[in-house]
C-alpha cells in the first residue's frame, strides 16, 4: 500500500497484511489537497473493503485498453449489488461504458452493468460477456474481446450526477468485473455527496440554475436536430412518459438571483385531443378547442408571500406547438406554486432551478405525494444526519394495479414494496445519513390496467406515497432538493 501526498511525497508505504480484523494506517496531517491510494494485491486475494474518516474519496475507473489485473483500476466482486456515482460536466454530449474480459476470468464469469440518467432512466445496459466471436484486441497483458456502450447527453442532463449499478451477472457469484469510464471524469464515489475531482482536489460546480432547453420540443431553431436516445427532461417536476403529478399538488422553487422564469404547464395527449380525425390538421387531425381542454388552477405566490396570479390555465399538449406559459418574477428567494382542480399535469420553468414537491400533511406525521408512475423514475428526498431510521408506505390507487417500489440509498437499495399497497420502515446503514436518497415506483408485472368503458384510462398506475421521519419533500434530480425553510446550495446541505 501507497499514500502519495498532494505533494508528490510518500506518505506512507508498507506491504500490508490484511486480517479480518483489518488494518488501519493514521496518516500524518499535511498539505491540503488529493491524497492518492495505490494499491498492488497481484498474487493473493483481491476481495477487501476500504473505510476512511475523510468526507470525499473517489475510486479511478483505469484506462480503455488495458488489462486491469496487470495495471491500476477498479476490480469489482459484486457479492451484492452497488451503486456508484459519477460526475457528469456541463457541456458534455456523450460519454462511454467500456468493459471486457479481463485475464484470468472465465467463461463463467459475467456482468450486469446498467446506467441511470439523472432522474433513474435506464439509458444502458452491459450485460454478460461479449460474444465469443467478438474480435478481440490487442492489449499489454494480452487480446481481450471488449463491450462498450456509447450514452448520449442530452440538454438538461449534464451537469449533474449519474449513477451506475454494478451486480454479477447470472452465471457465477465470484465474478471479477470492472468497467471504465471513457469522455466524463473517470472516477465514481458511493454517493454524490462524497464525489470530488482528484485533479482539482474539489467537489463540481453544481449549478442553481439549468439554462439548456431540455424540452427538445422548445428548441427555437427548427433546424437543430433532436436527439433520439431520450426525450424526458431531467429538470422537469414530472414527464410525458407517463410520469404526471395528480392534483392538489404544492411546489416550492428557489430563485436566489431573481431571474425571470418562463413557466410552463401542461399534460401529454390530452383526452379526446383530436376529436375529429377525419380532418387534416398541422399534426394530422383537428385539435381539440382550447376551452375543452382540461384546465388547472394555478396559484403563485412570490419569494415575499405576495400573490403572483392564480388563474385557471388550460393543461394543452406539451410536445410540439403552443402552450400554455407565464412568466414568474418571484423576487430572490423560495416561490410556492398551488396547482388543484385539474386530473394530472407535467411543469418545469426555463431556466430549471432547484424544485421539490411539498407533502401533504396526513395524521400520524405522514407526509402524502400522488403521481403517476407509467415509467420508472427517482424521486428524490433528504435523510437528515443523525437519522437512524424512517419509514415509507405506498399504494395504488387504481382498482388491479399492482406496483413496486424501491426505496435507495446512494449506493443500494433499501428496502421494497410490492402490490396493491404496503409499508416499510428503512434502517440507515452507518455513514448513509446526511444523504440525499430516492424512492423508485414502477409498474409491476401483476398490473391488468383495468378501465371503465366510459372514461378510458391511461396506463399509468397512481401511486400515492407518505414518507414519515424525513423531511416531506421529493425533487426530480439530486441536484435540485432543498428545504424552502432553509435554501442552500447542494455543497452545503
């Protein structure tokens, strides 16, 4: 084992034999800056955890084309699956998940390797091996067969944090796995919290506002192509991908530099939006009159508590064409926005800020959310230090709907509910308190979508969730919770 200092000094050096009982090394204070941890465990048992008192400490990737057990690089022995986090910047457009077959692993030995956009979209998956007719390619320590999958970055989505969970595949409990990080920092931390930039020695720059246009649908130049990977806005508080908030529903925004914000509501295929489709319209039919559409009450009060409007607006269809909109001059400082009288609705303003939805009080301390889970997504919410325990219950609300619901940590899940309604109460794990996590609600395979002949339904559960022993408020990223009592900045929360 090697302790460089930011220096380029040795901190410590030392062939380490490492018990059950571990090995603890104390490293003299020094410099600030990155400490780098190099470790060479070629010809015993590469299986061992690391634990340090420090708040950030990253784990490096390695390299593409290199074999990992005869170079530096993480070698991952998934008994159980993980989660690992990674730091997406600004302004990147794609990024690559490079793994093969490192020597020594058999045929046996395979991979589960999946990647989650911001808000928990599936974007891809490695799994396995690679074929046993891939060409292999030349590399020191040998020829090795490669997988890699290329994810595109869309608007909205840079910037932030990814995560990437890392399980065996189905064949063998021992595999060795690893995989690289190829066109974003190649580094990955257990939960964003502790992720830092070993070249800078800091934490991102996470920034308040989103400015990209992340509704691809508003780009203002017709000419600029889409991307097709995905569509769903990562700084929207619910998505066309049947992932709309049922009402009454309360929001909070957090505006600390006063910036005009065009704000937008809406829903995706309104009912009956085409009545007549025997007449060719812009989209191929006639659209539905705006006064039948369904409509919202909208409530905004500013940073100040002052009413901002609270109008009935109409709840069009946000891909394409007109919409509905206003602009909100909140003031600096946190904006409420009271959304009623409508079935469901999709909402984000540009640029993006910081945005949670507020629970609903309900009796025994519980705090109530209702929204469509059609899609799986992340909802994300605050465990705070020193919690040693919360609880989580859900239930669907539509008659033969069956969900599941995951309930995450950065780095693993939970604890779950699955069926027509359940509860459980989540123990946090050392370490994991003063964290953001997520709970994960998704359609079971069990769902029949049952619907009246008279009012058609769409084939998105209702998902009516309470949290108790944490703050009552979800946010779409990682990046944009916050507590309107007391707004800071991610670093500081």
């Amino acid at each position: 084992m090697k302790i460089t200092a930011p220096d380029g000094k040795v901190a410590f050096e030392q062939v380490v034999d490492v018990t059950p009982q571990g090995f603890a090394i104390a490293v003299p204070a020094g410099a600030p800056g990155t400490y780098r941890l190099d470790m060479d465990c070629r010809g015993t048992l590469n299986y061992y955890w690391l634990e340090s008192d420090l708040e950030r400490s990253v784990l490096y990737t390695g390299a593409i084309n290199t074999d990992i057990i005869n170079s530096q690089g993480a070698l991952y022995t998934p008994f159980v699956p993980r989660t690992w986090s990674f730091w997406v910047p600004a302004g990147t457009e794609r990024f690559t998940v490079w793994t093969h077959n490192n020597s020594g692993r058999s045929h046996r030995e395979d991979h589960g390797l999946t990647v989650f956009s911001p808000r928990g979209q599936r974007m891809t998956v490695l799994w396995g091996q690679a074929n046993p007719d891939t060409p292999a390619t030349e590399m020191p320590g040998g020829k090795f067969q490669v997988q890699q999958a290329e994810v595109l970055v869309e608007p909205g989505s840079a910037g932030r944090f990814w995560s990437i969970e890392v399980r065996v595949g189905d064949s063998h409990t021992y595999s060795d796995i690893h995989f690289v990080l190829h066109g974003v920092p190649p580094y990955v931390a257990r939960s964003p919290e502790e992720w830092f930039d070993p070249e800078t020695g800091r934490p991102p720059d996470v920034k308040l506002y989103d400015d990209s246009e992340f509704v691809q649908s508003d780009l203002a130049d017709p000419k600029q192509p889409r991307l097709i990977q995905h569509w769903t806005p990562c700084p929207a508080l619910g998505d066309p991908d049947g992932c709309e908030i049922r009402t009454p529903a309360r929001l909070a925004l957090w505006n600390p530099d006063d910036r005009p914000l065009r704000f937008v509501i809406g829903t995706y295929l309104p009912r009956n939006m085409s009545p007549d489709r025997g007449e060719k319209a812009a989209h191929g039919w006639k659209e539905l009159p705006i006064e039948e559409h369904d409509h919202a009450q909208v409530r905004a009060l500013g940073a100040g508590g002052s009413l901002l409007f609270d109008d009935r607006m109409p709840l069009r269809h946000l891909h394409g064409g007109e919409r509905g909109e206003r602009t909100l001059r909140t003031g600096a400082g946190v904006a409420t926005l009271d959304i009623t009288a409508a079935e469901h609705f999709w909402t984000y303003t540009y640029p993006g800020t910081p945005l949670v939805m507020i629970g609903t009080p309900q009796e025994g301390g519980w705090q109530r959310f209702t929204f469509e889970a059609g899609t799986p997504r992340d909802w994300f919410f605050s465990v705070p230090r020193g919690t040693k325990a919360f609880a989580v219950r859900a239930q669907s609300l539509e008659p033969g709907d069956v969900i599941q619901v995951a309930v995450c940590a950065p780095d693993r899940t939970m604890g779950m509910i699955f069926g027509r309604a359940g509860e459980t109460t989540v123990e946090v794990p050392d370490g994991m308190d003063g964290r953001v996590w997520h709970v994960r609600p998704e359609t079971a395979g069990a769902s029949r979508f049952a619907a009246e002949a008279a009012r058609p339904r769409f084939p998105n559960p209702t998902v009516q969730l309470d949290l108790r022993g944490v703050p009552g408020l979800l946010a779409p990223t990682w990046e944009q919770w916050f507590d309107p009592a007391r707004p800071v900045p991610p670093a500081r929360r």
